[in-house]
C-alpha cells in the first residue's frame, strides 16, 4: 500500500488508536511499531499520518514515545508551552488540508514549567515572556477554582488552544463542521504516563 501499510481511519478510530497506544506505554508493554527498515522504505513514498499532536517542547513528553507509535504515524507540532501562533495554525492547517489527519490532539502536561512561571510572576528574559503572556488568561481563568492552580490551568489551557484553533483557522473550523475532523484538548501526566482527554 503507497505511503503507508495502515488503511485510513475516522477520528474515532484515530483516538482510539492513541489511547490504546498510550495505555501500552503506561504499563511498559510498548510495541514500538512501525519502526523496520522495511516501513522507513515505505514512508520514501509519501507519508500519511493518522493524527497530529500539539504539545509542549518539555524532552519528558515525546509523542511518539507517549501514544507508542511508529515512524509516519503522527504529524507533530511541539512548542514550549503548546502556546499556539500563526506558525503553529499554519503546520496543523498542513496536517489537515494536505495530509487529510481526521484528529487534532493538543496536549498539555503536568509540572509545565512556562505555566508554573506565569503563576509565579516570574519575569523572564528574552522572547520567552512571550510564552508566558499567551498562556497568562489560562491561569486568570482558573485562579478562583478549587484545586491546584497549576494544574486547573495547564489544564484550561489546552482547552483554550483547541478554541484558538478553531477560531483562528477557516480550514479546520470547516473540517470540523464537516464532521471531517475532531480537535481535542488533553493532559499528560509525567508521574504516570498516562493521557486524559478532557472535555
């Protein structure tokens, strides 16, 4: 089969497919498929990715390694933070014009340190309080809430990258209405390993 040796799937089946993934993850029983020699030559003729996957920079959250797939499975998008931007929109509009991905997953994590600064007041040097200025109306929107603060805001803040994905970008708020696609939040927790898709 040209591009890949996995048929294509729906949303659902491509959820699915990441869930049952990071559940082998979480109990160390990985397969690590999809990474012969045999199916690097395969991907020589295109790639066809079933999901792609915004998430933080943090080296403890690999996607890959996470949901347990294999090369030309996942088309990812990583950035500290998982803060979205043009450039961001632009790579997941790619994923989903071009590639035809029928999920978007935005993944945020436990202990993020970028959300821990904005709690913190932290001042930071450089370009990165440009970070933590997009992510500071997660942490305001979640401040009053019972619970941790950190964690109800890394949280909140993958929900409010799914609603700027959708706001932002006519072709994936289309695919969507088309019932095409789906874009969902979730929450990786680096003590256990496990995703929470969140609603």
């Amino acid at each position: 089969m040209a591009q890949s040796d996995t048929p294509p799937m729906n949303y659902t089946q491509a959820l699915a497919r990441l869930i049952e993934g990071n559940r082998r993850y979480v109990a160390m029983r990985q397969q690590y498929p999809r990474q012969t020699l045999a199916h690097r030559q395969i991907l020589l003729e295109g790639q066809r990715p079933f999901a792609a996957v915004l998430s933080c920079s943090d080296s403890r959250v690999p996607s890959e390694l996470i949901f347990d797939q294999g090369l030309g499975d996942l088309f990812v998008v990583r950035i500290a933070g998982h803060v979205p931007s043009p450039l961001v929109l632009g790579s997941l509009e790619f994923a989903v014009h071009s590639l035809e991905v029928p999920l978007v997953m935005v993944v945020g994590h436990s202990q993020c340190g970028a959300v821990s600064a904005v709690i913190k007041g932290e001042t930071m040097p450089g370009h990165i309080h440009r970070l933590t200025e997009v992510l500071q109306p997660a942490v305001d929107a979640v401040r009053t809430l019972p619970g941790d603060l950190l964690d109800n805001a890394i949280r909140e803040s993958s929900r409010m990258t799914v609603g700027y994905l959708l706001e932002q970008s006519p072709i994936l708020r289309q695919a969507v209405e088309e019932d095409r696609i789906k874009v969902v939040p979730a929450y990786y927790s680096l003590k256990d390993g496990s995703v929470e898709v969140l609603p």
